[in-house]
C-alpha cells in the first residue's frame, strides 16, 4: 500500500520537533501489539529522548530506546550526516507488557488477595467488574494511581475520542460463570488477552481523551473501520 503521509515527531511533552518520518512501517493488528519501526537521516545529530512520539491514525507511538546512529560524513556538510536505522515507536500496549499480573485487587474492596503470581479468581453474572478491579490494581502498583483508566463498556457504554468520535459502543456481556487461572509470569497484556480468548469478548488500548486507556467488552466503532475488527486481523503494513 502506498504511503499516504509522512509522520511528525514530538517531544514527551508535546512540543514539535520539526522532524519527519518519511521511512517507516506500521506493524500490528486490533488487539495486538502494534509498532511504528523507521529509519532517518539527517546532516545534524538528533537529540532523541525516551518518550519521544509520534501519532498514526490517532494512535500515539512512543520511543523506548534511544536509536543507536551512524556517521556518514562531517557535521553540517551536505548529505546523510548522522543515519538512523531500526528505530522503534511502540504503542502504550508495551507497558502493560513489561508489568507482571499478580493476585492484587483494589484496598477497599474486601477481597483477600496474595500478591502471588500463580492464582485463579471467578468471573460470574456475566459482570466483568472483577477482572477490571484485578487489572487497574496490577497497573497501578507499578505506574502510580490514577495512570490508566480501565472502562468496562457494558450495554448503554458510548466512548468517544477528543472529536466526538465514537469510538466503542457497550454491549451486553454473555458468557458462563468460571474461573480465569492466571500462571507465572503471565504479563497485564496477556492477562487482558484471556477477556478475548476465554470469554470471546473484544478489548481496545489507546489513548482516550489525553488518557492511557483500557476498554473491555463493547463493539470498536473507529478501530473496525481502519484495521479491521477481531482478533489477529487488521492491516500489516503501510510500505
């Protein structure tokens, strides 16, 4: 598919750099992970910084790593001074990648809870309030309280972006009372998987309205119709 757009780059705090991503790749699918891999030249050496970002079709990707660079020829000569190669904007879903689900659950709700990384916990009355408890008490033990928002988009549910966009419209949840067995190093990410793998019911992560967002359940209005809705669908590329 033919590139449409160049993308711009911003610092963690907003600001526009003025450089552009005119080599890059989109790589992902609806409730995967998804990336934005680049190479740039420039005749000037770029003062990356970890958070630095970049947005493709509303979605923010964010540099993780500081892109390693090579130097072609001397500083402010014409040319492909300093060259940038295998740089990787990641979406917020690597966060939740790198943070361990374990047996936590909000202080004040009631429920006893181990710490431990092997446990189970019951979903039932086709409610799936418990698991979000479970996955905003995980983020928030390592990112701070308040860092995400965790939506459960039941029957009535409208989420919309910063455009009045709909994003996911709430559904009613139907699936059997069971146990959800959570293994050792089973990450937030892959815990949030099982609401699609063992319950059948779809997610979406983005950012929401300035903020880190997890939405379980309901139908994706705005993701279905750019990427394709399910999982493991969804466009590939852009080359």
């Amino acid at each position: 598919m033919k590139k449409e757009y160049s993308l711009q780059i911003y610092k963690p705090n907003g600001e526009n750099t003025d450089i552009e991503l005119r080599k890059y790749q989109y790589n992902g699918s609806f409730m995967g992970e998804r990336n934005i891999t680049a190479s740039i030249s420039s005749p000037v050496k770029i003062n990356w910084e970890i958070g630095d970002y970049v947005v493709f079709r509303n979605e923010h990707f964010t540099l993780r790593y500081v892109p390693p660079v090579k130097k072609q020829s001397r500083r402010g000569t014409f040319g492909e001074g300093y060259i940038y190669d295998g740089i990787v904007f990641s979406s917020i879903i690597s966060q939740l990648m790198d943070v361990q689900f374990l047996d936590y659950v909000s202080n004040d709700n009631n429920i006893h809870y181990t710490g431990l990384s092997n446990f189970a916990f019951y979903v039932s009355n086709n409610s799936l309030t418990e698991f979000a408890n479970r996955i905003k008490a995980n983020i928030e033990r390592v990112y701070g309280k308040d860092s995400w928002d965790v939506i459960v988009a039941n029957k009535g549910v409208i989420i919309k972006d910063e455009d009045n966009n709909v994003i996911v419209e709430g559904s009613s949840f139907e699936f059997d009372d069971q146990s959800i067995s959570i293994t050792s190093g089973t990450s937030i990410y892959n815990a949030i998987c099982l609401i699609n793998t063992q319950l059948e019911l779809n997610f979406l992560i983005r950012i929401v309205n300035g903020r880190k967002t997890i939405i379980l359940g309901g139908s994706s209005v705005a993701t279905a119709e750019s990427l394709g809705y399910g999982k493991g669908r969804g466009l590939k590329s852009i080359q």
